[in-house]
C-alpha cells in the first residue's frame, strides 16, 4: 500500500551547458537510428553497415555521458547539505556533543549567502522558543573549497514549504543556481536531482517529468497545486534540494514523495515545488520573512 509523505527526516554557471538537450538512454537508440538513417542517405537501416552503425550509436551514447557529467559538474557546487542541530544546553560547544537531528538540502539563491529550502528541513529552528536548535550549512566555494557556516532563518512560509537561510560567506565566492521556468514544462522531459539522501552528499539521480499540476499536502494542513511529478528518486536527506532540467536550469524544489509503508524509499513517485512557485515566494521572504499573503 502506497503512503504519501513529506520527507520529514530532513536527512550563473561557470562554463555554460551545451545547449543541447540531454535525453534518457531509453530514447537513445530511437534517435540515434534516425541520426545513422539521415547520415547515410537510406531509407532503411537494415542497409546500414553494422560496424558503422555501432560506433554511430556509441558515439552519441558518450556525448548524452559527457553532457550528464558536465551538468553535475557545474550545478553541484550550488547544491548545500544542511544539518538540524540540536544543543544540550545553552552554553554548549555546537561542534563537541551537540545532537545532529535530521539532515536536508538546499541551493543557493544569491551571492549574498541566502539559500533556499524546505520549511519541513528546518521546522525545529523555525519555531525554536529553547534557544537549542542550531542549522549547519555545508558547501563549496566556486574554488572548490568545502566549508559550513551556522544557517539563520530568514523567512518562512509552510503554506508552500519555502524557507530562506541566511549564511556567512565572506572570504568565499559563492556559485547561485540558475532559475529556470516551470511554466513551459512538458510531461517527458528529463530532469535531474541533486541532494544529500540518507546523508549521501552530492547524490545525482536521473528522470523524467512524469505529470504536472499535482497537488500535495503543505506543512501547514493546505495543499500546494502545481507540483512537478518525476521519477527522479527523492529519499529522505533530498528534501529542499533542486530539480534541474536539461540546460541546467532550476525548474523545482524536490520536496515529497510516496513511500511504501515501513519502507521509507521512494516508489518512483516523487514532487518537486515549481520554480514559479518560488520565484513568487522566496524574494518576499528575504525582504519582510513572510510571504506576501500574511501581509493584507
């Protein structure tokens, strides 16, 4: 039996991508026999050389590779790995005993070090009245240093499952994500994540856009409408992090996914929040901390 749940175990490009698209393997060979068909002039490709048709189809199954590995490449060092921490007391050393209680993701929004994730992944911090819960952000720098920095919450908004936090990185050149549209997606596309599940850093997983305009349950008891679908595997750990397309481009927030009961894996039925969604939340969030709708 199928459950639905949100992952509540919170566990510019520097070298532009080709602006070839990257398909899935399941199409390759489709494509490709019509690349060797036109190539060689034939109307039917039982003419077609089988040694030249093999290296053809080979050839083209290295390009979609190098254009995965250079996608992961240069939109990785934009993903962070965010830990909930929780201190024993107030006076406590946050890197000796503290209690690390869940772990999530997150991109990078600006330069300015505010990072965008699921309200679910920092929920203890948010509403924190104990002066206990801490959130440690891991990244890189655009050199490829790692580094963290203690998260401060910005802004919030459970109705869409958003969250801002705010880090320090001076001294560090940060590398912002690249927002994209969720408005011109078409079922079948592929589509990308990348996130920490089960405290894995810098986990890719491969898909497609399975559906689109779903609704799944916020934080909050409401529903949020329009989310992507995508068989794109989100584990607990993927929360917050993005759903990228084929340039590149951050189309969603991987936020939900249906589980098996007691298994806690993804079934291949998994949500993302549409970057619309939050291009339309996050900016109000870094300027008031709330989002427009509790201001009128």
């Amino acid at each position: 039996m199928a459950v639905f749940c949100i992952q509540s175990n919170l566990s510019g490009l520097a070298n532009p991508i080709p602006s070839r698209r990257i398909s899935r393997r399941g199409t390759l060979a489709f494509v490709s026999s019509i690349v060797v068909s036109s190539w060689l002039g034939l109307a039917n490709l039982n003419s077609t050389p089988p040694a030249l048709a093999h290296n053809l189809l080979q050839d083209e199954f290295q390009q979609q590779e190098h254009l995965l590995v250079h996608l992961f490449e240069e939109t990785s060092p934009s993903v962070v790995f965010i830990k909930d921490i929780e201190l024993r007391m107030l006076d406590e050393d946050e890197d000796a005993d503290a209690k690390v209680q869940g772990t999530g993701s997150g991109f990078i929004w600006d330069q300015f070090g505010h990072v965008v994730t699921n309200y679910h992944v920092v929920a203890k911090l948010a509403t924190d009245t104990s002066g206990l819960q801490r959130c440690k952000v891991f990244l890189v720098d655009a050199k490829g240093n790692s580094f963290y920095s203690e998260g401060k919450i910005i802004g919030f908004d459970p109705a869409y499952d958003l969250a801002v936090l705010k880090i320090d990185v001076d001294g560090h050149e940060i590398r912002p994500v690249v927002l994209g549209q969720s408005n011109k997606l078409h079922v079948g596309q592929s589509c990308f994540a990348i996130g920490n599940p089960y405290g894995y850093e810098n986990t890719l997983t491969t898909g497609v856009v399975s559906g689109l305009g779903r609704e799944i349950p916020s934080p909050n008891g409401g529903a949020i409408k329009g989310a992507i679908q995508t068989d794109a595997d989100i584990n607990a750990g993927n929360s917050g992090g993005p759903l990228i397309d084929s340039y590149g481009h951050v189309i969603g927030v991987n936020t939900a996914t249906f589980t098996r009961k007691g298994s806690g894996m993804s079934s291949g039925v998994n949500f993302a929040i549409p970057i619309d969604t939050v291009l339309r939340t996050v900016p109000y969030l870094i300027v008031y901390g709330t989002p427009y709708s509790n201001r009128f």
